[in-house]
C-alpha cells in the first residue's frame, strides 16, 4: 500500500475516533497522564463495558496504547500514542494553507475593477 494511502487511512481511523465526545474526553484525560480503564471510566461517567468499548476503539485507531504494570497482569494502564495526532496536526496545517490561498485569491478576485 502507497504510504499516502496508509496516512488516509491511519487520518480517517483518528477522526472516527475521535468523532465521539467520550473518546474526546479520554483523549484529553490521557494528556495529563497514563491511566487506569477504571479511571477513565470514573472520569467519563461511563460504565466499565462502556469505556472498554471506547478504548478498543482508540486502540483500534492507534491513538491509545495499552500496557500492564509488572506487578499485575489484570490492570491495564492507557497512554496517547502521538504519531496519529502528529498526522492530525499535518494535515490540518495543509488545510489551513490551502484554504489562506484561495480565500486570498477569492478577495483578489472581488477587489478587481471590472
């Protein structure tokens, strides 16, 4: 698969998972720090299905990524991944300035005498 390809698809996969506002949440949760399912579903309001359902969503995506702590194997911890977000970011910043372009254009175009 072309690379453009892969960054489409790994692009759609984090604005999916992120077009739901309790994935946003955790997403935001995440920035301060890794945490607990249990923790997350706490935060949330969510209950323990629910956040599972959310954060194999985010996994699925590659915005989150799971571990567990030495001393037991039971507790899964959640912490961001950055490189979706670090696709996200680009590819905003291309659309920013594709868009300063043609609305530079647009104005060129109405403030021409005709």
């Amino acid at each position: 698969m072309p690379a453009a390809a892969r960054l489409d698809e790994t692009l759609d996969a984090t604005l999916a998972a992120l077009a739901d506002p309790h994935r946003r949440k955790v997403v935001e949760l995440l920035r301060v720090g890794p945490r607990r399912a249990g923790e997350l579903a706490q935060a949330t309001g969510l209950t323990p299905p629910a956040m599972s359902r959310h954060l194999r969503t985010l996994r699925r995506s590659g915005l989150v990524e799971e571990t567990s702590p030495e001393f037991d194997a039971r507790v899964r911890v959640y912490q961001l991944r950055p490189e979706p977000m670090v696709h996200l970011l680009r590819w905003l910043e291309e659309s920013e300035r594709m868009w300063t372009v043609q609305l530079a254009a647009f104005k060129a175009h109405l403030e021409t005498p005709g």
